[in-house]
C-alpha cells in the first residue's frame, strides 16, 4: 500500500499527558515514512476534521515534538464535542471521511474515552461502507480511570499521584495547625461517576492516624449520620481530620451532593463545589472550623509531578496504536494488561473498539472496604504502581519548560462545513 | 558563659519550607555544643512553652533532622497564639520565663511572622527586668511576604513558584478547551491584605497571550466593570482568560469580596470563596463557562515543588539565627538583603525585632502596574530568583517520603499553668 497521512485528534478533557500519547503517536510514524506520510492534528479535536482545521505536525521539529511528552493540556486542542448516532447525524460522519479522502488520510488515531472509541468505530464502519477504507486506532486517555478492559487509563496515574500528595503535604499542615486553628480539612477531587481519583488518596496513609481519615466515593451513597461519627472520632482521635470527596457524591436518594449546595452572590444556585457542602454540614453539626481545597484543573494538569509509570504507559499507548495500524489492525484500541501488582510488571493488549465504546467502569466493591469510608488493601495494591515513579519536566527561569507548537495549518481543499 | 538549653517555636501558618528553618537552628545549635546543650521544640508553638509541653530535639536523629529540610508543615506543631500585651496579660509572659528558668533555658528562637517578632521582643524585654536575661532571636516565616526590612519571607519563594506553575499547567489546560468547554478559569490564591502570592502568577506569563490575563490583588479595590470588560477582551482576543485572584480582593467600599460570596446549603453566608463570586459575576455579566480552584493549604503545603532559593533562604535564616545568638546579639532577626536581582546575589542581614514587629509590607504602587489588573517588569524583576532551582524531597513507593519525628517529652518540674 502507498503511504498515506495520518489524522491524529485529542478528545474531552485534557490529562497530564496526553501530550505524551500524541508524542508516542507522532514519533513513531516519522520512523515509518515508508506508511505514513504526515500525521496532521485536529484543531480542537474532531472539530478540525469537520472544518478541515489540520495542523500540520510536519512544521513542528523534533525537539517539539520530543517536548510533547513533557507538556501538560492538549497542545493541538481537544473538544468535548460528541457525534451523535450515525442515523441522526450521518452527514458529520461523511464529512469525516471526505475530508479524510480530500487530504489522503488512510489512518485515523483517536486519543481519548469511551464517547471517542465509539466515534472511532463508527469511522471505521462508515468508511468501509463508504468505499474510503480508513484504519481508525484508538488512544485511551481519561483521569477518571473508567474505560473497561484496560488495566488503567493515561492521565489516571498522575492524578492519582498529585491526589495522594496534596492529601500528604495538606495533612501535615493540619496536623500542626489543628491545636489552635483548622480542624477538619476537606479535598474535593474529580470523578463526577467514579471514585478512582478520590480512592487514590489513601496511598498517603502509611499508618493508622495518617490523612486522609474519610474517603467519600460516588460509588456509596453518603449516610450523613455515619459520616458526621467518623469525623467527629478523627478529630478525637487523632486532633483533626482529613475529607477526600469526589465531586461526584450523591445522597441516599441519588441527588449529587454538589446540587444541594450553595447559593451564590446573586442567588444561582452553585453546581459543582462538593466540598463547601461538605464543610457546611461538618460546620453546622460539629462546629468544627474546616479550610477546603478545590484543585479543579490543577489535578489534571500537574505535569510537574506526573507518574513516571503514567507517562511511559501513555507514550507506548500511542506508539502501540500506530504499529497496530501498521500491523494491518483496525477498529482496535491498545490496552495496558497487567501481568503483575509487585513486582509491577505490565504489556500492551488490544482490544475491539465495541468493547470499549460508551461503557463505564467504576470502582469494584471489593475494592471499598464495609465502612464505605476507605478503600481496602486490594485497591491499594492496585493503585501503588501505578503512581510510581517520577518524571519531571525541564525547568527555565523556576518553571517548567512545557512546549509550544507553531500550529501551521494544511491548506484546505474543501468548502466550509455546516458554519 | 555555661552551656544552655534553647526553646524553638513554630508561629502562625506553616510553610512548605518553615522545617528547614528548624533544621538550620538544630544543626547549627548541635554544632556549638560548647554554647548550647539542647534544643527543646515548643509541642505545638509558644503553647509548648506555656504548657510546659517541650519536645526533646536530642532525641531526634540527625536523618531526622536532616529530613525536616525537605518537609513541609510544622514537625513541632505552631500555633495561632497571639499573646497580648504586657500589660493585659503579664501572667503568661512570666510563665514563659519561669519555664525558661526551670529547664535553663538560655535562648529563645522563634520561626514566624510579625505576630511572633512582638512577643521575641517582649519576651527579651521581660526576661531582663525578672532578672533572667534570655537570648531573644527571630526567624521569619510568612508565605504572606509581608514582613518588612527582610527582602523576602522563607515560605513565600515556594508559594510563589507554586502558584505560577498552577498558573501555566491550568493555562495549557483551559486553552486546549476553551474552544468548546470553559472559557474562564479562575485561582485562588491565599494574601488577606498584601497580593504578593497572586502577583507570582505573572511570572508564569512569556508571551502576552499566556496566562495569567487578570491577576486581582488585594491592594486595589475592584471596579467590577473595568474588570469584566478585561474577561471579555481577552476571551475574545485569546479565546479564553485566566484569572487569578487574592482571596483578599475587596471592593471600592471597602468589604472583601469573599464576604459577600454565597450561602451554603444551611443559609449560613459561607466565607472565603473568593473564586466562586468572582465566577458568579462572570457567569452573570458575561455568560461564559467557567471553573475555578480554591488550593489553599495546598500551595503553601507544597514541598514537592519547592523553589530551591526558598529552601536554602529558610535553612541559612535558621542557621543565622544560632550564630547570632552565639556571637551576643539579643533581640534581632536575621534577614535576606538582596544585592542584585540578575544575576541573583544576597546575604544575611539582621535587624532588631522591634523594627519588624506587627508591620505589615504590601506591594508597593510600583509593582502593579496602570491598569490594576497586572504586575510591572519591576515586580517580575523583584519575584524571579525567588522562584528560582528545584529542590524535590525523596520519594518511596510513589510519594514524597517526609519526615516523621518521635516527638519526646521533656519531663515537667512546674505545676500546670492556666489549665
């Protein structure tokens, strides 16, 4: 077969290292020129293959590229953009592939999660049926952990690293503070389904009075009764207490705790801030005075001490999809499988993007120990691994040294789509 | 003169780097044997003092020791303890001097803000009218960097280094986004009277698109409409806009801003979220989507991401203090004078307490610049080496493996006080 381009896209919320996949991705087909011409980008994502918006990787040098690997966000955009069913909207599909056809895309690498793996299948389908077959690999990448079948997904690593530190470095300052000031200390994580980020947090404890102290999960509806006991015995106990809450903790009745909360300055009800409700609660029924943290984006963007072991798994995620498609593979995603928690020991599988596609997985209950406020040692024994290890990026003038791509951009050779 | 025991305390807010401070006091104390026996930590601060509750140093290691350099919060506990005056409260001042006495306590050092530089004095003056002459030396500590005469505060480096990371990685993020997802991104950052901590995330801007776009300090007073025309401009210009925001902002009348925030899920105004009025207000004049963090104690916990001028500033200033009370200085606290910003050259300094004491230094009108909503070249000039070098902790198992003192006690010959 002649060589064709590649299209490369970042998809839904950016990590810590995606950057590093799209690394992975682009390095790995300059060293197959014989295959692939040039991987071009899509601005914001998928939105640049419906607006023929392409970057043209070709124009950045091999020093940039290099530099990926250590750059947090996505360098070339990424959309939360999701293509609707192929019989609602088919005319988004067959504007993928004319202009996969118009600029000589033979490939199509999608880096993102289980929404994006549905895209790239349905793709791969259209294609065939369309007479333009495209080889559509997928790149998996979500902090929150809950694609099926792949042991774990880039970016959840380095959350779950920067999670355990911030739950490490903040304890300290509580535990010397709580005599006189702060008592409770509340850290609201992501995880809107799952509670992986939040649960990543109990790496920090090494013994019994060690933060955190309550791990709320969105896997366990909060009994506010019972959670209110085990502050109040931490405090106790141990002088003070430490809160991990997933954003996305809900009530007995299902309702996000987050939705209950707080009214802001003009009378808008407040979505998203868990851990303000949180502090209210402990406030009104311990008295407690608390302090909270909301790390937000600072989570899964803290390449500054990303997981080494999340990095390496993320650049071999994107080289893997390139040699798969190379290999004569298609409608398949790379996974991580692991053969072995200590020693960490791991491989690439593949598996069908239909398996992966729109299916969430969320925390095992083995993995939540009875009082539904811990995690239990079989999580731990998950998670250690994968936190290992540090890979940090250059410095210049006391900050990292994070890439910056020229973004040239391929000319187009199609009219406007649908603006 | 005989060897004598000395007392260290912790004061006020820790720091990610007030335990270096600690560190040079012990090594450099256990360095001059012939001068000084013991080190005897206050059990959470002055506290320690007052209640008799003395940590015995000696018992501690010298990896231990060691290690306090790399860790973040306070080993030995501080304390919001603010003594009162002489004249309103002599009784505790002659309780400190009496647990002085009865442990042959000879020098006082004591690692904290203006708050703490007052009591230092006093304690010195007290000590000398009761007939038993103390050696008063103060270490400063403040992420605030709003201690005057010193050029900087130990603590305030990493902060700012922190915060101008944040800044970056949670720009990368916004930006790779905002094309279909969050257009404003808005940090918080500690400073209830002086912006300097908010001010740091200007460093993280190269280019004029970079973040940060608006930094907000609590030296002017908001004019709402000036500031959400600059949100508008830069969406439109750069296609998002980051904020960073001093939780100390207040409005043209004078309240803080934070102040009029929300209400939480109780109907009890919900104080200190700075960040989630600043986005109402966004939301509700602009209309754009929006996200914010709230670090708190994570940035000023931050040991994992140190500025290694910060690191030997708060261990050199530990250090003086000893020889400073070695070489006969009374009543003084050493301090960072600066002799050249670039290349970055400083000495220690010392000057009395009493110049120090309950001061407060806010950035200068020079520093920010015309518009209000951004710091000067002379600003950036003044914050660069302080965020300058990278001195990471060790890690085990994924985490930065911080120290962990024994904490023993020095047995009581007094009666309790107060209790």
């Amino acid at each position: 077969m002649a060589a064709k381009n590649a299209f490369y896209a970042q998809s839904g919320g950016v990590t810590a290292v995606i950057n590093a996949s799209a690394c992975g991705v682009i390095e790995t087909a300059r060293a197959h020129p014989e295959h692939i011409r040039t991987v071009y980008a899509g601005a914001n994502g998928i939105l640049g293959a419906l607006h023929e918006d392409l970057i043209d990787t070709a124009a950045e040098s091999a020093q940039t590229i290099a530099a990926l690997r250590h750059t947090p966000g996505g360098a070339f955009g990424s959309a939360r953009y999701k293509l609707k069913g192929l019989d609602e909207n088919r005319a988004e599909y067959e504007r993928l592939i004319e202009v996969f056809r118009a600029h000589d895309i033979g490939y199509f690498f999608y880096n993102g999660g289980g929404d994006s793996q549905d895209t790239a299948h349905k793709v791969s389908q259209l294609g065939e049926s369309m007479g333009y077959p495209i080889t559509c690999i997928g790149v998996p990448k979500t902090v929150d952990n809950d694609l099926p079948i792949t042991d774990t997904c880039p970016g959840f690593g380095s959350v779950a690293k920067y999670t355990a530190i911030a739950t490490r470095e903040a304890g300290l300052d509580v535990a010397s503070m709580a005599k006189t000031s702060t008592k409770v200390f509340i850290l609201e994580t992501m995880g809107r389904h799952a509670g992986w980020i939040a649960a990543a947090s109990a790496l920090a404890k090494d013994q019994p009075s060690d933060p955190p102290h309550v791990v709320l999960l969105p896997e366990v509806p909060l009994d506010q009764a019972r959670f209110m006991a085990q502050v109040k015995t931490s405090v106790e106990q141990f002088g003070y207490c430490v809160v991990v809450v997933s954003e996305g903790v809900k009530t007995a009745d299902g309702q996000f705790l987050a939705d209950q909360g707080s009214k802001d300055a003009f009378g808008h009800v407040q979505l998203g801030g868990v851990a303000p409700t949180v502090a209210a609660m402990i406030k009104a029924e311990l008295g407690y005075k608390y302090h909270y943290a909301i790390a937000d984006y600072l989570q899964r963007a803290a390449r500054h001490v990303a997981s080494a072991t999340d990095v390496e798994q993320a650049y071999a995620l994107g080289k893997a999809a390139v040699e798969l498609a190379l290999d004569g593979h298609n409608a398949v995603m790379p996974t991580i499988v692991r053969e072995s928690s200590a020693p960490y020991r791991w491989h690439i599988g593949q598996t069908p993007l239909e398996t992966v596609a729109n299916i969430e997985a969320k925390m095992p209950p083995a993995f939540i120990d009875e009082s539904g406020f811990f995690v239990t040692p079989a999580c731990l024994e998950y998670l250690r691994p994968l936190i290992a290890g540090e890979d940090y990026p250059p410095y210049r003038d006391g900050l990292p040294d994070y890439a910056r791509i020229r973004g040239e951009r391929v000319a187009r050779r199609l009219p406007a789509f649908g603006d």
